[in-house]
C-alpha cells in the first residue's frame, strides 16, 4: 500500500470519525438555534437513549418498538426538561441556563444508571465493523463499513432535518423563534409548544447518535465524554448552524486522526484527547463565531 | 437582640472597611478559628480528620481559587483540576530535585508554576468569553493532563506515572499524623483565605467585579482589561496549585494524574456555585455541603436499608448522589442563583431582628 | 466671576472627523472646539451622530479620518488611533446613554472604581493589607465619601447598584466619572428618561460640578430647555454633519437647525 493510498484512508477515517461527532454536534445545534441554551446535557441524552434501547433490546423488545419506545422517553425527557430546568431559569443570562445544563447532566447520568444499571452494553445494528471487500480490493484502502453505513444515516438525518425546517409549519416557527423570540411571541407563536418540540427533537438526534456510537464503541458510560469532542465540532462548525456542525465536525474528526497518526508518534501518542480542543482554541481566537456563525457585537 | 448592631459605631473608614464589622461576628469568627485550632485536633477521631476536614479544607482552597476566577472576574473556567494538577506535581519535583528549599517555598514555588500555566491559558479570555472560554479552559484540562502522564519527567519516570508525596518536614518537625497534616492544612488555606478576602475588597477585587460585570464599561473608565484578567488567572491557579500540592501532601499520599479529571473540576464548579460565586465565604459552604453530601447520604440510605429492610447498592446509592447534585444545581440556579452564602446573609439579617418579624 | 469670565484656552480639538461602519457615514468631517471650564453641547435630531462623536473623543471608535488634539500639561496631543483605557488616563471621564454601571457592586464599590487610575498598591501589597494598600484605600474612600456627600447619594452607599430606581442609578454614574478627577467630562444624555423634577435635579449637579470643580463639560441633550439653559456654546449635527456652532441665541434662530429639528428635505 502507497504512502498516498495511507494518507487517503486516514482522511477518510478521520473523516468518517467526523460525522460521527457532527450527529451529536446536531442535536446542540438544534436546541441553541430554537432556545439560546448551550446544552451540555446532550451527551448525557445520547448515553440515556442509547442505554434504554439497549436495555429494552435485552429485555426482548422487538427491535422497532424498543426504537419507539425510546422516542417517546425521550420526548417526555424534552419536556420535563422544558418544565423544570429551563421555564424557572427562562430570565437567567446565558451563563447560568449552560450551567443548569451541567447539572442536568449529572441528574441524567445519575438516572441512566440508576434505572438500567452502569455494565457496559454491546450494540448490534446488524451492520459490521469490518473494512468494505471490494474497496480493500480494488484501492487498498480499509474503509469501515459501519463509518459509510453511520454517514448514510447522518446524511438522511441533516436532509430530513434540512426539509423538516424549510418546508413544514412547525419548522418555520421554530427557525421564527431561533430569530426572535419577541418577535414569534408577537406573531403567535406558543412558545413553550416549541421548545418542547426542539427538545424532542434534539431527543431523536440524540438516539440516532446513541445508537451510531453505541454500535461503535459500546453502550457505556464513557460515552457521555463525546459531547465534549462536539464543542470543538460546534466551535468551527459555529453555534447556530447545522451546515456549520457537518463540516466543523468533519474538519475535527480529520484533523484529529491525521494528527493523531503523523504527529502522535513524535510525542508519544494520545494526541486525540486534546487536538480537537486546541483547534477550537485557535479558531476561537481567530474567528470566535466559526465558520458560518453570526458575528458577535459587543454595544455599550 | 443577641445580633443588634445598635451602639457599634463606626467613626473611621477604617473601622467600616473591616472584613468583620460587627462586633458579634468577630466574636464568632474568633471563636470559630479557636475551635478549629484547639478544640478539633484534641477531640476529633482519625476518620473525620483526614477523611472529612482535610479534604474539606483543600477543596474549600480550590474553590476559593475557581470563585477568584469565576465569580468575581466572571471567567468561566473548567480546567480548574488541570492547575491542581500542576501544583501537586510541580511541588513534588521541587522537593524531589531541590530539597533544601523546604515545603512551604516549594509549595508557593508550585503555585507559581500552575499560575504561570493559568496565564498562558488565560490569554484566549482576552478575546472571547463566556462559554467559549469554557470550552478553551477544557483544552487547558485535556492538555495539561496528557502533558502531566507523557512526559516523564513530572513523574520522575515512574512506569506507572503514579508519584508518592514525601513526608512533609518543616523545620525538623515531621507532619505525619492526621492531626499535624490537618493543622497544616487549616493553617495555609486560613492564611490564603484572608489574603483573598483581602485582595477581593481592594481595587483588584473591584477591577476583576467590573471586568465581570460589563468589561467594555471598565476599559473605557481605566481598568486594563489584560493585566486585569490575566491576574484573576494567576491568582486563581495559584490559589488551585496549592490545593492540589495540599491535595498530593496532606490527604492523597500517592498521586496519579487521573486524580485530576474533568469531573473534579465540575465538582468545584458545583461547590461554588451552590456556596455562592462571589464570595469567599460561600467558597468554605460550598466545599462543606458537596463533601458532606455523600457521607450524609450513605447515612440516611444506611439508615433507610436497616428500618425498611431493602438492599440499596451501592451504586444505586453514587448515582442518586449524582442527581442530588445536578437536581441542587439547578435548584440554586433557579432559586438563588448567590447560593448558600446567600442565604447565609438573609438568616443574619433575619436575626438583626429576631425576635420581631421585620 | 461670571460664568463666561472663567472660560479658558482651548483644549478640546476635533479637526474633520470622519467615521464610518461600513457603509454608513456616522460623521462627516465634522470640526470643533471646547475651552477649558466651559459646558458645551452637542445637540441633534436622532441617527446625528452625536453619540459616535462622544465615543470617538474618548476612544471607544477610531476615526477613518481626522484628529482629536487634547491640550494636556500646556502640550497639544494628537491622536487619529487613541483607545479608551489612554483617553481615561489622559483625563476623559465619561456616562453613558444606556447606564453602564457595574450592577454585581455596590454604589460605593462603583465610585471607588472611579478611582482605579490613581492607586498605586500592587496586589500583592493589597493582599497583605499592611502599608501603602491600606492607606490608599483609606485615602481614596475619603475622596469618594466627598463626592458621594457632593452627589447626595450618602444613604443608598451600601445598596447594590442594580436595585437602584433609574435616576438614582444616573446619578451614581456621574459620581464614579467623577471620582476620576477628570478634566473633561462626555456626558451622553444624562436627563434621557427623567421625569422633571429629576431633569432639575440634575442640572444642578452638571452645574455644580462645572462650578465647583471647573470641570470641562460636553454634554449630548435632547432637551432644548436643558440646553438652553446650561450651556455656554453649542454644536449641532445632522446626518453626521456639523451645521451649525455657536452660543445657544446664536443657534436658537439659525434656520437650518430649524430646518433639521423640523425634519425639511435637505
């Protein structure tokens, strides 16, 4: 195999790796567009939407019911969410609502393993980890499977999500109310209806996530640490912009296996648990509203 | 009428500016500090010295630390187990490689150097804020933390990257019993304590409550914007180097890097903002309540698994624990968003007029 | 001595200023003076302006084109790029239109802020308490007490600026550009929102403090009686031009501010 044909299959990898964040980065992305919050719970949905269809699975739920079954846990998640953290902190600045989310986190994480327990879980969607044969074949390069099947899934999602906003009644409220929140409120827009209806949503995209990583790596507890990787994702990508969450993650997820497999042996590997960061950092301080994020003015 | 400030007046601006201007709290305070002296090391056992008071004191000097940084210059930062990190390595490479400076100079020297790293990470907050910083102090925490566990030299090269604190001799005098190491303790973290009060009601502590509260505000009145939070990260880390240089000598013994994870410096996030962002006091609340909070709640489970006869395990028990926590953060936020001290300063005020109602 | 008897030297030079966001042309070559101990008034319809001009005195926006000159010391300093951390060193003190208090603080805390160019201790002297940091702090909070006594805001000097009714809140905000000493003081719109009680109130502060501590004072109003009243010379701008400077007779009859106050297409 070439030097070249390597190159490419890190990249490829890396890239692949990428979407995988971007699917989390989503459901941040969703939430701050409709409601202003940060969500930092949001790795903790993943892990509690993975963890209940697996939990369900093992139980001998029928694959598709499990996967309703979670959609409606994690549609009443939204809303209990809505009532309880975010109407009482509905004047707070910023600041305070991302660190109630913190501490949504932990409840979650808490409630994830206090009702399912905390072992490790496999996942399998019937799709294999294995490199693709005739790609091996033909250019050498070892593809994974499963990375081509959870980008398929990931572009479905965005089209889906990208369709659901432009066309429909509903995703027009909600892009009113990423806006203006005033301005919706004026024109009749149920507020609280909506909010409700973007926690939900980021509930779904949070079990279509759960179930790409859980496949992936295991439905387990450290699966909670990949909403982290999706900040650096959300600070390229910018905030409010689901483009921006595509292609900040798979900047990330390249950039980080390329670092991680050309650099990492120079300073004794583990590059990835801090690369992603420190490009997020720079970026920050080079353009701090990302790549298609809106410019922030500071008036006095 | 035991808490009436009537016939204390204060003629000076000095006797205004006291950290303590009624005459019952310095009485209180005396004779708290007296009990935590005297009283507790005579009476205390084993267990409650070096299990609950120690490590209540070192995370009340950590979150007095992240409180300099977060709650009066308003910087989030969630590196703060990154900076405990370097102050407890650095103080063991000082006293392993120059043993004639002493504990305490390697303590403050440790300081030194996790302030110095707190700067290098605090530049970022010249030009971005808020959740950002956050996230950028997340790189500090991931970095700092594989620098820590590759690079051997922090570790004297231990293969396991697991160092051993050596025993604290201060002037011939061994601190190796859970009353000496506790008085040690109390001793830095009270100094530090009134150092920060101190500094947090002088013109620094102003200039990092303006820079919090409307920064653009400040620059235009004078205040250096750079100078300014720069110092809220130095201070801040030096305050957290300590802790963990404490953390490492006092209380752990045997230090690995994974001690100092994302997930303590979320718990001193928690302690402040529980105790009260802003206040040194709510700093020494906050500590208390998150590291009561377990021993209280296997208590009551313990007690709840005898008179009913069930059988809660033990991680049922840590993750519950793990809901109280977020479900108290939350509460606060919505609640009382200045946490326990103040709720602490209504109960006083309260009391200025017990026993009439208002 | 009267009011004009005590009207010094120039110190204040805007020479054509020019200052655009992209597009839009806030000011337009615009050219003034203000003499020392004077109160001096930048009046205008809405979108003027007149606050850019404020913010370009003391340094918060950089001109595209043209100077500040500020007479400091005898010594005439030109400045095209000067940011508002010099400005205030040099002696601009400043309110804002929108209240820019710090409203974690109390209103003493805030005053003291006033005062931050002018201590010295360094932290470390400040921790340790002991020495120069203490005496500082004492020294500086007699010079605020004077001031707040001067403001007559003693009895709220404990309460958290952000519980405080609006004209209080105004009125603490002067104070802390006060505390500062300043030589010139920008005023933007320091009566918006009052009711007339407080509007008297505070031009008698603005008047004091030109009296009392000679302060040079220029100030944004959109109240003509205020303007007329108060001030000793007056510039007038619209759509980012100057179109007329004088005394307030001398602008009272001037028929193109009459002209843009009535909004004639021009």
């Amino acid at each position: 195999m070439t030097n070249l044909s390597f190159f490419f299959e890190v990249l490829i990898g890396g890239l692949l790796a990428g979407v995988m964040y971007s699917l989390v980065a989503l459901g941040f992305v969703l939430i701050y567009k409709a409601s202003g919050v940060f969500n930092f719970a949001q790795g903790a949905m993943v892990f509690l939407a993975a963890l209940t269809f697996v939990s369900l699975l093992e139980r001998g739920v029928n694959f598709w019911l499990a996967l309703v079954i979670t959609l409606a846990v994690m549609v009443v998640l939204g809303i209990a969410i809505e009532k309880v953290v975010l109407r009482p902190l509905v004047n707070q600045p910023p600041i305070t609502l991302f660190m109630a989310t913190i501490g949504l986190t932990f409840v979650l994480e808490g409630l994830s393993q206090a009702v399912w327990g905390s072992q490790p879980h496999g996942l399998d969607l019937g799709i294999a980890d294995v490199p693709m044969q005739w790609l091996a074949d033909s250019t050498g390069m070892f593809i994974s499977q499963f990375d081509l099947f959870a980008s398929g899934i990931a572009a479905v999602l965005v089209a889906s999500l990208a369709l659901f906003f432009h066309y429909t009644r509903i995703g027009r409220a909600l892009r009113a109310v990423a806006d203006d929140h005033q301005a919706a409120l004026a024109v009749g827009i149920p507020l609280k209806n909506i909010w409700a209806i973007v926690w939900a949503v980021a509930g779904f995209v949070a079990l279509v996530a759960g179930l790409m990583w859980g496949a992936r790596n295991g439905v387990q507890f450290a699966l909670t640490f990949i909403a982290l990787k999706a900040l650096p994702v959300l600070i390229l990508g910018g905030f409010e912009s689901i483009l921006g969450a595509i292609v900040g993650g798979l900047i990330i997820g390249a950039s980080e296996k390329l670092a991680e497999v050309y650099f990492g042996p120079m300073v004794g590997g583990g590059i990835e648990s801090w690369f992603a960061y420190v490009i997020a950092l720079l970026f920050l301080l080079v353009r701090p509203q990302g790549l298609f994020g809106e410019k922030i003015i500071d008036r006095v | 009428m035991l808490y009436r400030e009537a016939g204390q007046f204060k003629s000076t601006y000095a006797e205004d500016q006291q950290i303590f201007p009624i005459r019952q709290d310095r009485i209180a305070v005396a004779l708290l500090l007296a009990i935590a002296f005297v009283v507790v090391p005579m009476v205390a056992n084993q267990y409650w010295l070096s299990a609950i008071l120690t490590p209540f004191l070192i995370f009340a000097l950590a979150a007095l630390g992240l409180n300099i940084l977060t709650g009066y210059a308003g910087q989030l930062s969630l590196g703060t187990a990154a900076f405990m990190a370097v102050g407890a390595f650095m103080a063991y490479n000082f006293v392993l490689r120059m043993p004639w400076l002493g504990i305490i100079p390697s303590f403050i020297l440790a300081g030194i150097c996790a302030a110095a790293v707190g700067i290098v990470f605090g530049l970022p907050s010249l030009r971005i804020k808020g959740f950002y910083l956050a996230v950028a102090t997340l790189a500090c925490q991931f970095f700092v933390l594989w620098a820590i566990q590759r690079i051997g030299w922090f570790t004297n090269n231990s293969p396991s990257g697991v160092i051993t604190a050596q025993t604290v001799e201060i002037l011939g005098y061994t601190f190796d019993t859970p009353q000496s190491k506790y008085l040690l303790t109390l001793g830095i973290v009270a100094v530090l304590a009134l150092l920060a009060k101190n500094l947090m009601r002088s013109e620094t502590g102003r200039a990092f409550m303006a820079v919090r509260d409307m920064d653009v505000a400040a620059s235009v009145i004078g205040i250096p914007m750079m100078k300014t939070k720069l110092l809220a990260f130095a201070i801040s880390s030096f305050y957290c180097g300590v802790a963990g240089a404490l953390y490492a000598y006092t209380y752990l013994g045997t230090v690995e890097p994974e001690a100092f994870t994302l997930d303590l410096s979320f718990r001193i996030l928690f302690m402040i903002i529980i105790g009260g962002v802003g206040s040194i006091l709510g700093s020494f609340l906050g500590a208390a309540f998150i590291t009561l909070l377990p021993i209280f709640l296997n208590v009551l489970f313990g007690a709840a698994s005898h008179t009913f006869g069930l059988d809660i395990s033990h991680a049922i028990v840590s993750n519950i624990e793990l809901m109280i926590f977020g479900g108290l953060i939350i509460f606060f936020l919505a609640v009382e968003p200045h946490g326990l001290a103040r709720l602490w300063q209504i109960a006083k005020e309260k009391l200025r007029l017990w026993p009439f109602p208002h | 001595m009267s009011r004009a008897a005590r009207i010094g030297e120039v110190v204040l030079a805007v020479d054509r200023v020019s200052l655009a966001f992209g597009g839009v042309k806030a000011l337009q070559e615009v050219s003034f003076d203000v003499r020392e101990h004077e109160v001096r008034a930048i009046i205008g319809p809405n979108g003027a302006g007149k606050s850019s001009m404020l913010n370009v005195i003391n340094g918060v926006y950089h001109p595209q084109q043209g100077t500040i000159r500020l007479r400091a010391n005898g010594a005439w300093r030109e400045f095209h790029d000067m940011d508002s951390h010099e400005a205030a060193s040099m002696g601009i003190a400043r309110t804002f239109q929108n209240i820019a208090l710090f409203k974690g603080m109390t209103v003493l805390d805030n005053v003291m802020t006033g005062r931050n160019l002018k201590m010295r201790a360094s932290f470390v002297e400040q921790a340790i308490w002991l020495g120069r940091a203490r005496r500082e702090e004492l020294e500086h909070r007699r010079a605020v007490e004077e001031i707040i006594d001067f403001m007559e805001i003693q009895h709220i000097r404990k309460t958290p600026v952000g519980k405080l009714p609006y004209g209080l809140q105004k009125r603490v905000e002067l104070a802390r550009a006060l505390a500062a000493e300043p030589r010139l003081l920008l005023l933007d719109e320091p009566m918006a929102g009052m009711n007339l009680e407080e509007k008297q109130d505070m031009c008698r502060f603005v008047l004091d403090v030109n009296d009392h501590y000679g302060t040079t004072i220029v100030l944004i109003e959109h109240d003509m009686g205020v303007v007329m009243d108060i001030s000793d010379r007056v510039v007038v701008l619209d759509y980012g031009r100057k179109i007329a400077d004088g005394t307030p007779e001398e602008i009272r009859g001037n028929q193109a501010v009459i002209d843009a106050y009535l909004g004639v297409a021009h």
